[in-house]
C-alpha cells in the first residue's frame, strides 16, 4: 500500500457490518492531539470480544446506536485496547512527554487498529470507559503484552470487586481459559480466594498454572448440576446464566455476569499496574497477528476458543 499524503496513516476499519472480511486496510487521516490529549504512535492493540462483536453489530441496537445506524461511520477504527509510545502531547499535558510507554482503553473512540490514535490525558472519573483512559506501562512489562492488559484485567476486577472478593471465598469462575477467565483466576487468587476454573480439559494445565485449586470441564460436567456449592459465581463467559448458576450458590453467595458493574477509575488501573509490577498478574498471549492480518485474527476469535488474549502488531519496530 503507498501512502497517499502526508499526516495520513494506516488503519484497519470497518467497511460494514458482518463477517471479519469486511475489516479493510486503509490510509485514513492521521489524529492531531487537542491541547488536553497525547498522540500514541500505537505499537499493539488487541482482537478484543468487544471488537468482534461491534463487526457483528451484536448486540444490534447499542451498536448501530453508537457506531453508526445502517453502516459503521466513515472510517470506524476498531481497537478497544492499546499499548504504544507517546509521540507528542498537546499544550496543557502535564503527566506525560514524548517517549513515555503507555497503555489505556480507548473508550467509544475505539481507534486501536491504527498506527496512532489520540487519548486524554485525564479524564472525570467514572468517564474512563467512554472517554478512554491511559497510564504509563510498568517497567517489568514489555510493550506488546501490555496492550492485553487493560480491559480484560479491569472487567475482571470489577466483577470480583462487585462480589466483594475476599480470603477463604469459594469462586467458581465459568470460561477461566478467556481474557476475563484467566485474569479472573489470578486475581481471585490474589484476594485468597478458593478457585474452581470451568474449562475444557486442554486448558487445565493453563489454568492451574495460574493457581486454580479445582478445575471442571465443562464439556463433560454441568457444574450447575453438581453438589459443590460457592459463595461466589462468575460466569466470565456469559454462557451458563444466573437461574442455573443459582442452583449452585450459597445462601447470600453472588452471581457476576459483566452487566451492573460499577465504572473503571484510574485508581482501579493504577492498582492493576501495581499488581503487575508485584507479579500477582500477567497477560495469557494465545497469538499475536501482524495489523495487516486483522481479519484472520477476527476469524480466530470468532471461534470463541482463544486462550487469554490475541495479540495485534501494529508495527514491528519495538523499542524496548
Ligand atoms: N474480555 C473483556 O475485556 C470483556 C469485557 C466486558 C465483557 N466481555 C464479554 O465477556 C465474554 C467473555 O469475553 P472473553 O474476552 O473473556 O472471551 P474469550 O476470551 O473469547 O473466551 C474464550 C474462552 O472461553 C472458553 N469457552 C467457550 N465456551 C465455553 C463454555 N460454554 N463454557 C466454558 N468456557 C467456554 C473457551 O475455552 P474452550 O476452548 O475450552 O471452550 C475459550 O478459552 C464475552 O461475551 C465478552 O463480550 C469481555
């Protein structure tokens, strides 16, 4: 692909909504940071569920209400998550400078997919998730796993924060081998807690590396048909629903799905980056595909299979 202008960059938007071969490269205008952002030259993002499911338009109406009725707006970059450099910063930034390695959500300005994307540099809290959220990447971690980090980690924690997660809790998460699974186990872990993983038999071994106490596989035993009983339920990958899981739960024990959460602050990310920095949690990487591979990357996780998280390099020039 030749470029063709200055201050133009390449992309990977979503043409329509459908299948992943409507994700199209293309050169779209490169972001000028407001005097409150920083520009990110965007080394990683993820193929996130949530990024899969705006293709899909699923569910239909917050979709099309958010991203475009009948077709995605021009240019619609996906990208929930990212991790980069800062390349420039407007004139009121005072927290970051050119240089910095950073990591954040980008909110409903998606824009991952791309090879920069604009972010602010703070925002109200309680307004992370919609206007997006950055903080610099701890030394321990390298730039590219970084960019798996912030959704499935924050989600995770929320939920187990919602539970009010403690020591000595039993937790049976469902889906332990996915983004929020596998976060889910290490911080339920972290918080004493006794984990039981719900996962098919190949990914035991994942999930017991990462501290679960029991594991159940779901392709042989409905765990909801089971005598064992947990003060808590997190059906991470919303396939079991709360009836069911009832069946299963103590007296005042609590049932987590990903709806209800309380918003993400910059405290919760800052926690997680300490987290990280103290070994307590770290990203599961199934694949990593290059940018120009996106659709194949949405094919895989069409599947619902991926193990943690799926990884896209928007450039190869890492510098640490
Ligand atoms: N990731 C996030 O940050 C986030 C945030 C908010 C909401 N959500 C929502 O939460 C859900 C899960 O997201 P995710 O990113 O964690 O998904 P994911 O990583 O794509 O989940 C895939 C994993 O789920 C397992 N799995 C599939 N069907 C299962 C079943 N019936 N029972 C138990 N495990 C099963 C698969 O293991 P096997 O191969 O062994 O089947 C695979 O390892 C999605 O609906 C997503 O939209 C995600």
């Amino acid at each position: 692909m030749t470029r063709v202008e200055n201050g133009s960059m390449k992309a990977i938007v979503c043409a329509k909504y459908g299948p992943p071969e409507v994700l199209e490269m293309r050169e779209v205008e490169k972001p000028t940071p407001k005097d409150t952002e920083v520009l990110i030259k965007v080394y990683s993002t993820t193929t996130h569920f949530g990024d899969t499911r705006i293709r899909r338009a699923i569910p239909l109406l917050v979709v099309r209400l958010l991203f475009g009725l009948f077709k995605p707006k021009k240019n619609l970059v996906l990208g929930i998550e990212l991790s980069g450099v800062v390349e420039a910063i407007g004139k009121d930034v005072k927290s970051f400078k050119p240089g910095d390695r950073v990591f954040g959500l980008t909110g409903f300005g998606l824009g991952g997919y791309a090879e920069y994307c604009c972010l602010p540099e703070k925002v109200k809290d309680g307004t992370q998730e919609r206007k997006g959220i950055v903080i610099k990447i701890p030394d321990s971690l390298s730039i590219s796993d970084a960019a798996a980090i912030p959704s499935g980690s924050l989600t995770a924690l929320k939920n187990l924060q919602k539970a009010k997660i403690s020591e000595h809790k039993k937790i049976l998460i469902n889906g332990a081998s996915g983004s929020l699974g596998t976060y889910a186990v290490q911080l339920a872990k972290f918080y004493g807690a006794e984990v039981t993983a719900v996962c098919s038999a190949k990914n035991f071994k994942l999930v017991k590396s990462l501290g679960a106490d029991k594991v159940i596989d779901y392709t042989k035993e409905d765990f909801t048909k089971k005598t064992d009983t947990y003060d808590i339920v997190y059906d991470a990958v919303m396939k079991t629903g709360r009836r069911k899981s009832k069946k299963v739960l103590n007296k005042n024990g609590i049932y987590l799905n990903n709806y209800w959460l309380s918003s993400i602050k910059e405290a919760d990310f800052i926690f997680i980056k300490k987290l990280i920095e103290e070994n307590h949690i770290f990203p599961i990487i199934d694949k990593t595909y290059p940018l120009s591979e996106a659709v194949e990357a949405h094919r895989y996780v069409d599947t619902e299979r991926k193990r943690g998280n799926v990884l896209l390099k928007v450039t190869d020039e890492y510098p640490v």
